[in-house]
C-alpha cells in the first residue's frame, strides 16, 4: 500500500462483533474469563486493550515496522527506552536535544549511574570516537528541536551495526510520512504521538515501534510492568488523526516552505532553520533521508535582542504562543523559557541555541494568511 492508504487501512480492522468500521473505544478495566487463564486475549486493560491493538498495529505498519507500543505520553516512551539500560551503560545523543528528553536523562537516569555524552552529530567519524566499551545506545533526533539539524540516520545504523549498539531514532517532527527510520537501521523508532501523529492538539501520548521480537518483549514488559500506558479515549483520538496524517503533513509542508522562504527574504530576521534550504547543514542527508521537509521553522531577528523577540511573540494573532506543535493550528515558541528551559543556558548557547531564537510551528491555515501575520508581528 502507499503511505495515504496506509494512513487510512493499515493495522485497522472493522469491530469483529459489530462490524463498526471505526474502531470502538473499548472503556473497560477488565475482561470477563470463561475458567482461569482461559480468555480471549484480553485480561486486564493496563496490559491490553482492544483500541490500544488497533492503534498500535497501525502505528507499526506506518513506520514499517512489526510492533508497536503506546504509552501515556511521549516522555512515559522515553522512559520505557531507558529501563532497557544497567548502570554504567552510555549513551551518545545530540547536544541539540528536546529539552523534556535532556532533563530525563541528565536529571532521573544518570542518577541510576547511566552516563550521558552529548554531541555535534553531524560528523559521524567524530561521534564513533566517544563510542567505549560501556557505550549501548545511540539517541538520534531528526531534524532536532529547534534548530531543525539534519542527523545521518543510515550513517549511524552502520555505526551501531558495527559497534553492536541500539539505535533509537525520535521521529515526532519528521513522522513515518516524511522518513520510515526502521528502513535505514534505527532499532527502535519513538514519537510524541500528542504532535503530528494525533494532529489536533487534543491528546497526550508516545510509542515505539520495532521490528526485533525480542526487543519488543522486552519492552511490551516494562510497558506493562511500568504501567505508563494511555486510555483508549486518546488511543482512539490518535487513531482518528492518522487517517488525515498524508492530508496535513502535505499541507504543513507546503506552508513551511512559504513561511521559511518569506522570513528569509526580511529585512529584520537573521537567521532561518529549515532544513530545505540548500545552505542549510546536512541539507543533502534532508534530501536523501525525507521526503520534504516539514512544517517546523525557527528564525532569528537581528541584533539579539530578547526584547524584540518578546514584542514578535506577543504580537501575534494566528500563531498562538503556546508549548506542543504538529496541531492543525499555528503555534509559536521561545525555547530558552519554553520547551528547553531545563536545558543550562551555556550548553544551549553552545549548541547554537540562542536566547532570542522562536520557532513556529507552521499549521494547515492558508498560507497567505500566515505570513500578513508574520508581517504585522515581525513589524
């Protein structure tokens, strides 16, 4: 199937008892057992859930892979990935990193004793040198947030094929739409199912999907033992929004694209982050890897003034100010107060990411709108 039939078919099928053919949201704690042991598959809802199967199911076959597993929120994922880990593990991921992701792990983890190296991964030849014989797991955010750096995912398959290491890849702003990371040697793919993936800023979730049985086991356990699981009120939501995903992921690009061209071409913004731009670092891997280049843009005004950036952030009618992305609607951030204040300041300014930095989400609006209120705010 191609991905928009995907979208609407794959992993889902019509209620075998009603015939209903959107999943029915299967509200119950637990599940009537003809003699001990003897059920239909279902026990309790912690550990299954019928709504939960479905979305699950198709959640695997978008990404192409085998085996998907939600959880109560994009961090609850996270976390999951995490207990794979002993301590003195270590772990490389980027040191342009959602902020929710570096708090988890420098703040709960590496209390555990699990160490954390945090890099430029641009240069694949300069990560493989912080690989050590305690080294289990690379962490890969494609583009990153914010400042929209493309990583090699094949390059760092091979790096962990050679190296015997897991390579997980967070794909919540490209989504299966734009890149399927399992086909180019991720282990395990997660999102925050509560951005693009459910669409309508109306739901709070993660997952993983795997193609390795055993991995899967070893997560569907600590899944169930951890008990960070969502309610099939949310699994149906997300369900719901995957059948538009191929509708408004095009739409959210084709918008970023009219929305980055025009604050690149203004006279008071310095920098633009979009990863379509030729000028762009690693704009060639983007164009090898993904299929266009989404709908997350992040600028810069001249003269770094946190003033300015405030007024823009305040002046703005169609984008709202407000944490979260991937919705049908606008958004707009700053990231130093917003999604990565638990990053310290000098590790963000290290990485590039400046104290007057914004980034938009760019939403499904018509275009032309959009960029007048750019204008109006920008001045």
């Amino acid at each position: 199937m191609r991905f928009g039939t995907k979208a609407i078919h794959a992993g889902v099928e019509p209620d075998p008892s009603t015939g209903a053919i959107m999943t029915p949201i299967y509200q119950t704690s637990t599940y009537v057992q003809r003699s001990p042991g003897d059920h239909k598959g279902y026990e309790y809802s912690r550990t299954h859930n019928p709504t939960r199967t479905q979305l699950q199911n198709a959640l695997a076959a978008l990404e192409n892979g085998k085996h998907g597993l939600c959880f109560s929120s994009g961090m609850a994922a996270e976390d999951a990935i995490m207990k794979l880990l002993k301590p003195g593990d270590e772990v490389i991921s980027t040191n342009d990193l959602y902020g929710g992701s570096y708090r988890l792990f420098t703040k709960i983890f590496q209390n555990y004793g699990i160490k954390f190296h945090f890099t430029n991964m641009g240069n694949v030849a300069n990560v493989e040198k912080l690989v050590n014989e305690n080294t289990r797991m690379i962490w890969v955010e494609t583009p990153t947030n914010p400042l929209l750096n493309i990583i090699d995912i094949k390059a760092y398959g091979e790096l962990c094929k050679k190296h015997n290491l897991l390579l997980v890849a967070d794909n919540t702003f490209a989504t299966p739409y734009l890149q399927t990371p399992l086909d180019m040697g991720a282990d395990i793919v997660m999102h925050s199912l509560t951005k693009y993936m459910g669409g309508h800023s109306d739901v709070v979730m993660g997952a993983i999907v795997v193609k390795d049985d055993d991995l899967h086991q070893q997560l569907a356990f600590i899944q169930n033992a951890s008990g960070a699981t969502p309610g099939p009120q949310d699994c149906f939501l997300v369900l719901r929004g995957l059948k538009t995903l191929h509708l408004r992921m095009e739409r959210h690009c084709q918008n970023g694209r009219q929305v980055a061209e025009y604050l690149k071409n203004h006279p008071k913004v310095n920098k633009v982050y979009w990863p379509g731009f030729t000028e762009h670092p690693n704009h060639e891997v983007a164009q090898k890897q993904m299929r266009d280049f989404g709908g997350m843009v992040s600028f810069e005004l001249k003269g770094d003034n946190l003033d300015d950036a405030t007024r823009v952030l305040e002046n703005f009618k169609l984008f709202a100010l407000a944490e979260s992305l991937g919705g049908v609607e606008s958004l707009c951030g700053h990231p130093a107060s917003m999604t990565h204040a638990s990053i310290p300041r000098e590790e963000r300014i290290k990485g590039g990411l400046s104290d007057t930095l914004i980034r938009l989400s760019v939403g499904v609006e018509d275009a032309e709108d959009l960029i007048a209120d750019l204008e109006q705010a920008i001045g």
